[in-house]
C-alpha cells in the first residue's frame, strides 16, 4: 500500500489526538478503574481498529485491510499474554488501585515508541536483505517451541524478575520507599529522588522490549507494509491499559493461551519461511492473508472455549473434596 507523508502525519496525529481522549477522559484523575468504565473503553478501541481496518478496504481494498485486521488480531492475543507480566510487575511493586491505570498508560506509551523504532528498523532491514525472513521464521518457530515447554512446566513462574537494565537504574539512583501520588520524581532534603512510580514504568516500558522481540517478527510475517505494521500494533497497544481491568480475573483461567500463541507464531514462522524461499526463486506454495486470518481467529477460539471449559472442570474438581471433607 502506497502511503504518502501527509498520510503518516495524518495517522500519528490523529493516534495522539485519541490517546489525549483517552487520558483526559478516562485517565486524568486517579481512580479505581470499574470493569464497566474498562469494558466501555475497551469496546471503543476495538471498534476505533474496526473502523480504521474498514477505511483501509475503502482506499486500498481487501489486501491491506485483511493484512491490518490478521496484525491487529495477532499483536492483540500476543498482548494478552503480556498482561501475565503486567500482573506480576504491579503486584511486585504494590502499585495501589487508584495509581494503575496512570502506570499502565505511561508504560503503553513508552512501548509504542519502542515498538515504532523496532518497526522502523525491522523495516529497512527487510527492504535491503530478503534474507532476513529466514532468521524471523527460525525465531518465531523456536519461540512458539519454547512457549509449549513453558506452559507444560510443572512449576510456573510466578515471581516478576527484574531486568538488568532496571537494576543497574535502581542502583545508581536514589529513589523513595513510597507512592507520591503519580509523581515520578520528588525532591527531597535537596536531592531528586526518584518514585516507585518511575521504576514501575520503567519496569512495564523495558519488558516490553522483550516482547516486542517476537511481536513484530510475527507481525511483519503477515504484512510487509511498515504503515499497517505500526498501526496494528497501535490499536493494540492503546486498548492494552482497559482490558487490564476488564479481563485481569480471568487471565488464570485461559490456562490454554501459551498453546494457542504457539501454534500461531509456529504458523506465521512457517509462512515467513516460506516467503523467504519464495523470494529465493524456489517454486513453494505461499500462505495467504485469509487463510492466515482464518487460522490466528481459529485457533484463539478454541484456546479460549477449550481453557475455560479445563478451568470450569477444575474448579469443581477443586470444590469436590472440600464439600465431602466438610460433610464428613
């Protein structure tokens, strides 16, 4: 898709004109965020990514919209399972309830701008060595093997670790031992300090890093276009803070999900490699986007109806016991 400068500015300030809405409206005043206010928001942002998907297939067609939509879907689940992180990042640090929703939104915004750096660079690399897709494909295939190994685990991490880079910080600094409302910085006794709200969002910002290694490998396996590359991963990101509240409960029940994001970076690991082998001049079949869009939607149907009905079963395998003990 043939995307001019103005359109780009267009697009980044009509992203930032949304992300103001959201902070003025929702975020501007500490609070506890309700699972209404967070199901509310979050039906806005998905609806925001299906109008812009929509207004993709009015200029450009079915191609860059049916690529925007299997990237946003993608980035989508992936950011799911980030939310495990953000869970144990928040509960590490105590953040109270009323100053979340602030950590979570500086911390989306650090990582959409980390991730529009990685896009860029992931961008120019493929324009000058097809190569490259290989090594995406070989990644992605070994990370979607990795996530099969952790989820079948016997004991699951459920401790966050910090990351050198947010040691070597605390280290080096001095910071406080308690909340300043949403300041990140206090001076106290003459010197600056910084808050356990700064190394919160470090915490979410830096980590992000890490999940953008296999995020935007997977995503430029679905589209090549660095402007539907950053927008999916826009959209995503910017409803990321809501359904933190909305489905923060029931992310310990989708005890299927590391297997659903394994068969879908598997997959797109396999159709990068392919593309790869294409580009080479090899005669190999090469996997469409609506049957791409087909295989991510299905797959994330079955994780989620096939983890709920196992937590359903387990919580009254749980429950069993209990009752025969207290009736004993």
């Amino acid at each position: 898709m043939d995307v001019s400068f103005t359109m780009w500015v267009l697009t980044i300030t009509g992203l930032c004109a949304l992300i103001a809405a959201d902070f003025f409206i929702g975020g501007r005043k500490p609070h506890e965020v309700s699972v209404r206010e967070a199901g509310v928001w979050t039906i806005v942002w998905i609806v925001l990514a299906a109008l812009f998907g929509l207004g993709l297939f009015l200029l450009g067609g079915g191609k860059p919209a049916g690529e925007f939509f299997a990237g946003y879907i993608t980035e989508k689940s992936l950011s799911v399972d980030n939310l495990f992180v953000f869970v144990l990042i928040i509960a590490k640090f105590a953040v109270p309830p009323i100053y979340q929703q602030r950590v979570l939104m500086i911390g989306v915004l650090i990582a959409l701008v980390l991730r529009a750096v990685f896009i860029a660079a992931g961008a120019a690399i493929i324009a000058n060595f097809s190569w490259v897709f290989y090594i995406f494909g070989a990644f992605l295939i070994w990370t979607a093997w990795k996530l099969i190994q952790d989820a079948r685990a016997d004991e699951p991490e459920e401790d966050y670790e910090e990351n050198r880079f947010l040691k070597t910080i605390e280290k080096r600094f001095p910071s406080t031992d308690r909340y300043h409302g949403t300041k990140l910085f206090i001076r106290e006794n003459g010197r600056r300090l910084m808050t356990p709200m700064f190394i919160v969002v470090l915490a979410l910002g830096s980590t992000d890093i890490l999940f953008a290694l296999d995020s935007i490998p997977a995503i430029f396996g679905l589209t090549q276009d660095p402007y539907i590359v950053f927008t999916a991963n826009a959209f995503a990101l910017m409803g990321l803070r809501q359904l933190y509240f909305l489905i923060g409960g029931l992310l310990k029940k989708l005890i299927h999900l590391s297997y659903g994001l394994s068969v879908i970076l598997g997959f797109i690991g396999v159709k990068l490699v392919l593309h790869a082998m294409h580009e080479s001049g090899l005669h190999v079949p090469e996997i469409s986007i609506p049957v791409s869009l087909a295989v991510i939607c299905g797959v994330l149907v079955v994780t989620t109806v096939t983890s709920l009905y196992a937590s359903k079963r387990q919580a009254r395998a749980e429950s069993g016991p209990r009752k025969d003990h207290a009736d004993t």
